[in-house]
C-alpha cells in the first residue's frame, strides 16, 4: 500500500513541477563542485558536504559590561587602562588597551574604551572612527552602542560639526530609552 | 779632554729648538688627548639602536602547549633548570611549565623578574600562579627577544653592558687572565712588558703580549693591524693620558663595551653584552662560568678562536682560561672540573648570522626612515619595539622552506634557471600589525626582500575589488546575481582588442555572482567590471589602501594586472579582514630613549573606508573560496569548522602563484614564483595556498564568526542554483543580503520538495 502512495506522490509532485528545471544544464552540477587544481599533491580533496556553512546561531552580543563579554586578561589591561588615565598617561592608557585588543581584537567594549581615551587626548577624529568600530562589532547591543554613540556625538563637537554631533546624541538616547 | 766653547748663540737655538719640540709635542700630545677622549666617550655612548620582538602575553584560555613555551622560552635563551637558580631559567613537566622570567623595562615601565607557575590544561593555559600569592594572575609578559640592532655602516654593533652588571667572576677572570696589575699600574704595565719580552726572547717569536687593558682598550678604539713603532708610541701615550682623566672602574666599562670579540659577515661584535647574545643568546649576567671563560679565552683571537669555526681550538684555550682561574683559586677545583668538562655551549650552526629575521628588521629600518636621523639610530641606543611575533615569524618561514621543497619535488621545470621563490606576510585584523616577514626562502640571508620590493601582477587576487564595487551597488547587485561566463572580446582605446581566457578555457555559463568569485572565472569577472566600470574599481582599490592612491583605471586591472609587492597585498586584504576599516600597517608599536624615555608610539589608527554591508557579502563570498572554490583544499591543514576567507591569484603561463586570506584575528598573503620572472609553475592553490593553508593551522588563526552589520539580512538560498529557496527545498543556505535589495528569483524547488530531490532521499 504505501508504495502506491508514493507512486502517486510522485506522479503529483512531476505534474506541479515548475517548468524551470533545478538541472538546468547551464548551471553548475550539484553538490561536489570543486574543480580542485589537478596538481594539487597534498591532503587529498574530500567529499564535500552539500551545504554551505550556516550563518545561524552566531554568538548574540548582549552583554551588558565589559566584565560579562571579556576575558581576566583583557578586563586587567581595562582596570590598567583606567588607572593609567587616572594619572593623566594618555599614552599608557591606549597602550594598554591595544595590547587588549592583541588578545581581543573584536571585543567592542574595548574598542570604546579606546575611542574614550582618545577622546581624553583630544584625538576627536580617531575618536570617532573608533567608537564606530566598537559599534560595528556590537552587532547593536545597545549597551555598547548608546556609549559609542554619545562618544561620537563628543567627538564631532569637539570637530565642530554640531548637527552631527545632535544626530549620534539622539542615537544615544534612542538606544539607552531602548534598554 | 778638551771642553769645547759652545757659541752663546748656539746654545740659545739649541734652547729654542727644544721648547719648539716640546710645544710641537705638547700639541701633539693636545691633538692625541682629544681624540682618545672622543673615542672614550664614543664607547660609552654610541650605540646602535635595539630592536625588540613583541613580548609573549600568558593569560588563562591562551591557546598554548608546553612544548609551545618551551620552543619560546628557548628562543629567548631560557635555560632549563629544575632548581630554577635565577632569572631566565624553567622547568617542564607534562601540564606545567615553572620559569623565572627576566627583569625588563617595558614602555610602561620596568617590570621586576618573578617566579610564575603556567598550568595547562586542553591545549591551553588554565592558570597563571606566583608562589607565595594566592590570587592567580590574569596576564603576564615575559621579555621580548632581540631581534637584532641598527648598527651604522662600519658594522660596529653592541649591547652595552654596565659593570654592576658584570658577574665579579668574569671580571676577576678576565683581570688575571689579560691584566694581573690593572688596579696598580698607570696605563702601562713595565714588568709584564719585561716579563713579555723575556718569553719572546726565549721563544724566539711573540708568544706573550705585555699590553694592559689600558692599552688594549686603545687599540681597539684604532683597531688596525699596523705594527709600527710610532703606533705603539701612541698607544703608550693615549694609555697614560686615559689613566689620568678616568678612574679603573670608567676604564674597564669602556673596556667590556669595546673589545672586538667576533665578526658576523659585515658585522664587528663588540663588547661582553653584544658577545653573550651573539655566542649564547643570553644575556650577560646569565652567563655560566665555563661560558665567560670562552669569552675572556677570544679576547686574544676572535677569529682564530672563532669557537664556530674551530671549536676544539677555542674549547683548548677556554679549558687553559678556566685552568688559570682555577688556579688562583678563582674558582673552586669542583667547580673547575665540573666546567672543564662541558661542551661550549655555543648556539647556532658555523656562520649563522645573529642579527635575526633580518626581513623583519629591514622593514623596521624603512618605517623609522625619516623620522629619526640615521646617526640617532646607529648611535643614541634608542630602543624598538616592534609588532614582530616569533611564533608567527618562525611558522611563516618553516613552511616557505618545507613547501618549496615539496614544490621542488613536484615540478621543476628542466629549463628554470632561477630557483622557486616565495616571500610572505602575517598582520593582525584589527590594528595593522604585521607579525612575520619573509623576503625569501631563505629566512637568515638580507638579500632581495621580496615581501617588500617584488612587485609583481597580482591576477585573481584583484577580483574581490570588483566584486565589491558591484555590490556596493545593491539596487544592480547582490551574491545571487546571476553573472554570464562567456568569452568576451573588449576593444582598448590604443585599437587592441583585449581577448581574456578562463584559466580551464571553458565557458560556464549562467552563474550566481558569488559562485563566479568562489570558481575566479574570468569571463564572468571582465563582464561584471566592464559593468561596473573601471573606475568604480580603482575607488575601491584606493579605498582598500592601494599605494599611492587609486590605481588607473584600465579593463586588465579586473583580472589583476596591477604590480605589488606581498607586504602591499597585505595592506589591502586587512582592509577587507576589517570590515571596512583601512589602517596602514606598522612594524613598530614604540620607540624608548636609552635610559629607558618614551620617544614615539605608534598608535591604532582605524579609518572607516569600505561601506560594512557590502563587505560582509564580499567577505562571505570569499569564504565560499575556501569552503567550496579554488581553495578547497584548505580543508587538508584547517578543520572545516574554522572559517576562513580568502582568494587564490595565478598570472600568464603560471609565472605567480599568490594566495592572500584571512580568519578573525590574522590576515596571510603568500606570493611564490621565480626571481627571473619564468613560470613557477603552480596555480595559487596548488602553490601559495600550499603554504598559506598550513601556515594558518600553524598560527591557529580563529575562524571568522561574522557580526551582521545593521542593514544586511539573511535568507535561505538553494545551494544548487544559488536562487532564493524556501521550505520547499531540502538543502538551504542562508545567504546575506542588503536589506531592502533581496535576491528575487526563485530556485524551482521553492514550490514545493523536487521531485528529484525526493527520489534521490528514497535510493
């Protein structure tokens, strides 16, 4: 009995099939596509999996501080970071934080605190294109946004662009009302 | 005896004459106390800049194995020691490793020499303790290694020691041994001139040499091999006068700095500090016993010594050394024997240069160009601290020289007169810091730095930039776009017609846009950028960091005909690994004063330059490169589950083989090919990415774990036909897009399940 109804299953499904065939013979042949170089003499190919890797279930960034997000060695060179600018060493504060970033390159919270310390030093622009880049690795956590973007918003005053300036201050305050 | 009247008048010239030679000599004598005490000063304080390596960071989660510290530790001159008698020493078991690293001053500051214990655990670190704390440590930095020194062009080099530095043994060794009555004398020493020439006298020949330090000092500061009488006059007068103007101790200082104690090609070894590096790879107060006594044994022939070239001469006249100490009880007669027995303990084979990774180094000296003076380089003692990561730096030139002996194997074509070469480069993600530099396959030789001056066509490695500038116009393009590989003829303004070829010269047909850039197909490639437009292209090579703005603007550049070097690709593709953000490269992150004075720093400078959307797509079409185009093979060296992305590059008749590619946290570029420009022979995967693939193991570089930028989407596709999919198909892949600019047209299975597909699942 079930043969029968897949007989019929099939039958149906040719007969609905769109005209437009999946095996276009123009098209790549399925799976296996790998025109690996003929002379490749090491590690020999192997059969591929038909799927391309899934972009699903990547890391959500919704820690709230940097001490949720961050590792004992990068939440040191933070605490040094702080210090260091406490006693008004601009230069050792960033310097602490790009050896964090040698450890974490994509740890945003780091980054801010980057954009932060260059703010401090007057560095509007850097400032800037650094708080941006802690949001961009965000993937607009909130948390870390809504500090990038009133760093932004410093920055481009100190730059004198004041309707910049009030656009990432409004972005700021969307996203801290948001939290 | 008859008195003979001298004339008045004669007596008075006579008179006159003698003051005259005594002024003459006064002035000589002006003219020769100058010159020894700007020579005495230039000892004490010329002195060629150091270059350090980026120190090793421990931290808990650090990917590292035992063996991984105790290659490092060895590389720093670590010695192995279960006691752990001092700094620079360590132990290792199977899960721990116990060091006591090195007092050293860093940019933000000294750090003191401590005692730590590294558990492992996995194949990483899983705590850090200091005996005696009970907090475990969150980071530690060990010293950073010297790589080398800009030392001026008369090759003078060395590391200045200061003599409390100095272990008391070797000073009394080399005191007994050279100068018993140093504290004593006054420059010269009459008795051992005596007792030197009573010897001689017996020998028949110059067996024994009467010279103080003083006087050895002297004639180092005018190293010359002349014997004559008027030199040895100088030298005896330069010695008295430097007796009266500096103390013994002043005098021995300069004297440890300058003696000439060996030669690396056209590089004077000068000094105990640079010696100890140079012969132990230590430094000097780590010194062992039977170790300094080969360094006061070549005091008296570096290069008749040379304990590299003629070891069981040097070791003859160490022992003869340690047996004259032992004899004035300098040493206690078991520690004599203990010494006399082992070997020398010299590192490096015969003729290896010291002055490390010299690539690396030369790089260095061109980011310094024109910031500092040359003579405050070679002179002022400044301190470097450069991006350089041994590990990386080691990895990268083990694999360019065990690949292109493999490669050698494979192919060599009868005819190639030129050797196959490769050049490399390893930078950070984020931060433009490069880690490793190769010029050539040989790592230890300054010749040719290819990373840096070949600039060769780059091919394939250029259709990113295309493809990028086609998506970056998201209302025309996104990955699914279908793209035509058909054969395309394109007239230049010079009347040519510009006829491209597919590397397998078949047409492919309809295909999706990032499957074009996964196969590199050509025909696709020229018809998209004819599309887009040449200078659309050449904005994005600009905006990517192309040297010297953008690059113009013609159809062949699609295909790569632009000329770079590794270290320039490099450049461009971190661009890329960064999502968007340019920052020029740097080898250098400090620079010190000599006392230790922060000079200049060199800070991240990140500029937004690539829009983020689009170069996600970019980025995730590169990563179908690896994962199911020409760098497949990539899966042989890194588990699949590491993403990485990246591009192969082959020029005309196989001439370049290139492969440039990154993960979250390293960007490689690798370039192979032969120095007269004939074929090498290999495609970028088979030869580039033979180097690339395992170098990136090596390094364990992260897999990417892309972080979707705010106005890109992701839906299902068909991997089949790369056309958009819905439930109804059984395999999808989510593909990102721009939001508001999805992929349109439909795979057939978004219908409902092929019937294909199903009969397939059934048999």
């Amino acid at each position: 009995m079930p043969h029968i109804f897949a007989l019929l299953w099939i039958l149906l499904l040719t007969a609905c099939a769109a005209p437009k065939q999946i095996m276009d013979p123009q098209l790549e042949p399925v799976a296996p596509v790998m025109p690996l170089p003929s002379e490749t003499f090491e590690g020999k190919p192997q059969p591929r999996p038909a799927s391309l890797p899934s972009y699903r279930g990547q890391a959500e960034t919704r820690a709230r501080t940097a001490e949720s997000y961050s590792g004992p060695a990068v939440l040191s060179l933070l605490k040094q970071s702080r210090t260091a600018l406490s006693k008004g060493r601009n230069d050792q504060a960033s310097a602490a934080l790009e050896r964090a970033l040698r450890i974490e390159p994509k740890n945003p919270f780091v980054w801010q605190a980057l954009a932060s310390v260059h703010l401090d030093g007057k560095r509007a622009e850097q400032a800037e294109a650094t708080a941006e880049k802690a949001i961009s690795l965000s993937q607009n956590n909130p948390h870390v946004a809504a500090g990038s973007w009133a760093l932004i918003a410093q920055a481009r005053t100190m730059l004198g662009d004041v309707a910049g300036a009030e656009a990432a201050q409004q972005k700021a305050d969307e996203l801290k009302d948001a939290q | 005896m008859i008195r003979r009247k001298i004339p008045r008048r004669w007596r008075n010239a006579g008179v006159a004459l003698a003051s005259l030679g005594l002024i003459v000599f006064s002035i000589y004598l002006i003219a020769l106390d100058r010159d020894i005490r700007s020579r005495f000063a230039g000892a004490r304080w010329t002195l060629p800049a150091q270059v350090y390596a980026s120190p090793l960071e421990l931290y808990p989660g650090l990917e590292y194995r035992p063996e991984d510290l105790r290659r490092e530790l060895q590389v720093l001159g670590y010695r192995e020691d279960r006691v752990l008698s001092g700094p620079g020493t360590f132990s290792i078991g199977k899960t721990q490793v116990d060091l006591v690293s090195r007092a050293f001053t860093f940019w933000d500051g000294p750090q003191a020499a401590m005692r730590f214990s590294i558990r492992f655990s996995g194949g990483a670190v899983a705590d850090i303790r200091t005996p005696g704390q009970s907090a475990t440590q969150a980071l530690v930095r060990l010293d950073p290694l010297l790589i080398g020194s800009i030392y001026p062009r008369e090759g003078e080099d060395r590391v200045l020691v200061k003599l409390e530095t100095v272990p008391p043994q070797l000073i009394s060794g080399l005191l007994h041994v050279e100068d018993q009555n140093f504290e004593d004398h006054h420059g010269i020493d009459v008795f051992a001139i005596f007792r030197a020439a009573f010897a001689n006298l017996l020998a028949g020949r110059v067996v024994q040499g009467g010279s103080t330090i003083t006087q050895q000092l002297v004639k180092n500061f005018f190293l010359s091999s002349e014997r004559s009488l008027r030199r040895k006059l100088n030298e005896v007068l330069m010695a008295l006068l430097l007796e009266a103007h500096y103390d013994k101790s002043e005098i021995l200082e300069a004297y440890l700095n300058e003696v000439y104690l060996g030669q690396d090609g056209e590089r004077a070894v000068h000094g105990f500090g640079l010696a100890s590096q140079f012969y132990f790879n230590k430094p000097l107060p780590e010194l062992r016993i039977h170790e300094f006594a080969l360094l006061v044994a070549l005091v008296k022939g570096p290069s008749y010594y040379n304990p590299r070239r003629h070891a069981e001469r040097a070791k003859a006249r160490r022992n003869l050394v340690l047996n004259m100490l032992g004899e004035a009880d300098l040493i206690k007669p078991d520690e004599l024997k203990r010494a006399l027995a082992l070997p020398l303990g010299v590192t490096g084979a015969a003729g290896k240069t010291a002055g490390r990774y010299p690539a690396f180094v030369d790089l260095v000296r061109r980011q310094l160009k024109g910031q500092y003076p040359e003579s405050a380089l070679t002179g002022e003692g400044l301190r470097i601290f450069t991006t350089l990561e041994p590990r990386a730096q080691e990895a990268l030139e083990n694999r360019i020289r065990s690949t292109l002996e493999t490669l050698d194997k494979v192919r060599k074509p009868k005819d190639a007169k030129a050797p196959l070469e490769a050049a490399g480069v390893v930078t950070t993600t984020e931060g433009g810091q490069v880690l490793a530099l190769a010029g050539g396959r040989e790592a230890n030789f300054a010749g040719f730095n290819r990373a840096i001056d070949s600039r060769r066509p780059i091919g394939s490695l250029a259709k990113p930039f295309v493809y990028l500038a086609a998506l970056m116009q998201p209302q025309r393009y996104n990955l699914g776009s279908i793209l035509e590989d058909e054969a395309i003829e394109v007239p230049q303004s010079t009347g040519e017609i510009w006829e491209p070829h597919n590397y397998d010269d078949m047409a492919h047909g309809p295909i999706p846009l990032y499957r074009a850039l996964a196969q590199s197909y050509n025909y696709a490639t020229v018809r998209l950028g004819m599309d887009v437009g040449a200078p659309a292209v050449s904005k994005v090579f600009a905006a990517a960091g192309f040297p010297g703005g953008p690059p113009p603007a013609y159809h062949s550049m699609f295909l790569g005909s632009l000329h770079l070097a590794p270290l320039e690709v490099a450049q461009l593709y971190s661009t890329l690994a960064s999502n968007g953000y340019y920052t020029p490269l740097l080898a250098i992150r400090e620079v010190l004063a000599k006392e230790g004075q922060p000079l200049t720093r060199y800070e991240f400078n990140v500029r937004r330059t690539l829009p983020e959307g689009p170069l996600h797509l970019l980025n995730w079409a590169l990563e179908q490169v690896v994962q199911t185009g020409t760098a497949a093979g990539t899966a042989a060296y890194v588990p699949r589950s590491t993403r990485l992305a990246g591009k192969t590059g082959t020029t005309d008749e196989l001439r370049d083989s290139w492969f440039a590619g990154f993960g979250a946290d390293r960007v490689a570029v690798i370039w192979v090919g032969r120095d007269d420009n004939t074929p090498a022979g290999f495609t970028g995967a088979s030869g580039a990415l033979q180097i690339w693939a395992p170098l990136m193991a090596d390094l364990r570089a992260r897999g990417l774990e892309p972080r979707l930028p705010a106005d890109v989407e992701e839906i299902e596709i068909d991997p089949v036909t790369g056309l958009r999919a819905d439930s109804g198909c059984a395999e999808t892949v989510l593909i990102p897009y721009i939001k508001g600019f999805p992929l349109e047209d439909y795979a057939a299975c978004a219908h409902g399940r092929s019937p294909l597909r199903w009969l397939q699942d059934q048999f």
